[in-house]
C-alpha cells in the first residue's frame, strides 16, 4: 500500500503543509519517491504521524516529541512530566478563576495585586492614592503587604486627608505647612499602629525603593502635595532622630 502526501494528510485529518513542516523539522521520515518522483507513503508513516498529532494534542511541544524519538511507544517519564505541568496550570487556572470572581463581585481594580485590590476598593482611595498603593505593591515583602492590606481594610477617611486630596497646587507654603504638620498625629498612628508596613523586599535596595517611592510620589500629586509630603517626611524623620 502506497499513499500520497495528500492522502497522507487526509488518512490522519492533518493538513499537506504541517506533514511538509514535520518532514522539515526531521519528525516525520522522508518516504521513497515512484518512477515518476511522487512520494510514496506506507503505513509506518501513517502510523508515525498519528502519533505526533495525538502527542502535540496532548500537549507536547514538536521538540519534546523528538527528543523522545521513535522508538519509545509509552514514554512513560515525559507523559508524568505533562501531567504535573497540566496539573499545576490547572491549579494556575482555578486561582486565577477565584481572583475573576472577587473582582467581578467587587467591582475591584486591575492595577492592584490581588491581596490589596478588595481592600483598597473599600477603602475608596482617590485614583492618586490607589495607583500609589500598586506602586507600593512592587516594593513591599510578604508580611508588609499583610500590614498594608490590614491598614486599608481599616482605613476610616480623616479630615486631614481629605484636605490633603482637595489641595490646590499653587497652596501657599503657610497652608503646606500647616497641613503637614496637622497630618503628623495621623500618619505617627497608622506607623505605630502597623509598624511592619514599609518593609522593602530584600531583592530591593532601601535606595532604590526610596527613589521608586520618591518618584512615584511626584508623577500622582500635584506640587503642593508634594510638598506637603516632604515636610510630613522630615517631621518623622524628626521624630525617629
């Protein structure tokens, strides 16, 4: 029995050029050719080719597939390996499912990493101050973002912060001043109260986090804000001294 490249294809319900590109890539054999050049195709490479297409429908890459050469009918040790890989994207999958749900219940953003995504959401942050919390989010270990969460989930909006939001850029220095300072109690509470709460993780330098911070404080606030911030900063610095 002798078939040709196009009822080749037709007998494992594949396409000319996927048998062409197997022959390309040295998965399927090259057949011997009749009198007239035609290739003539017997059913080792039938059975070959339905082989790799059940084994690429299983999931295996065309080189995972010639590693493990023709021989090998039952790779037992490369099925196992798919199987812990699908198991694990299945694992993947189902996560990602539940974090669909939460955000589509919630109406929570995007932008946020899932563990301050709900929390932030309650908390009802202005677009500065959430987009703040996902820079944060890059910056922060484990058990900081745990404090953070914590901190969010609790967040009750005090007077000075609300003026803080609504602080017109070109403020005076006076009012600067007097904000930051009327901000101190405030923001000494929250440190005290979640002291673990800007710990950096260790693959990030404390100079780099600063400037991670610095920046990002400058891009979200207006120039009042930020200076605002800055005074608020050396008056606790002024207190840890």
């Amino acid at each position: 029995m002798a078939w040709s490249t196009r009822q080749l294809a037709e007998l494992a319900g594949t396409t000319l050029r996927t048998v062409r590109h197997y022959h390309e890539v040295g998965l399927l054999a090259e057949p011997e050719r009749r009198a007239n050049g035609y290739k003539r195709y017997g059913v080792a490479h039938l059975v070959r080719l339905l082989r790799i297409k059940r084994l690429t429908e299983l999931g295996f890459s065309l080189t995972q597939i010639a590693e493990m050469g023709e021989a090998d009918e039952h790779p037992e040790e490369a099925l196992r390996r798919l199987d812990a890989d699908l198991a694990a994207t299945i694992e993947r999958l189902q996560r990602v499912r539940v974090e669909l749900s939460l955000i589509l219940r919630q109406s929570a953003p995007t932008d946020l990493p899932p563990e301050l995504a709900l929390a932030a959401t309650d908390a009802e942050l202005s677009d500065a101050d959430r987009s703040f919390v996902a820079v944060m989010g890059t910056l922060l270990t484990p058990s900081a973002m745990t404090a953070y969460k914590t901190m969010l989930a609790t967040y009750s909006s005090e007077p000075t912060t609300a003026e803080f939001d609504a602080l017109p850029p070109d403020a005076d220095e006076r009012t600067r001043h007097d904000l930051a300072r009327r901000m101190l109690p405030y923001t000494r509470e929250l440190l005290a109260k979640y002291p673990g709460m800007n710990e950096v993780k260790n693959t990030t330098s404390a100079h780099f986090a600063a400037y991670t911070i610095g920046s990002a404080i400058v891009d979200l606030y207006n120039p009042a804000q930020v200076d605002v911030a800055r005074v608020l900063g050396e008056l606790l610095r002024a207190d840890a001294d």
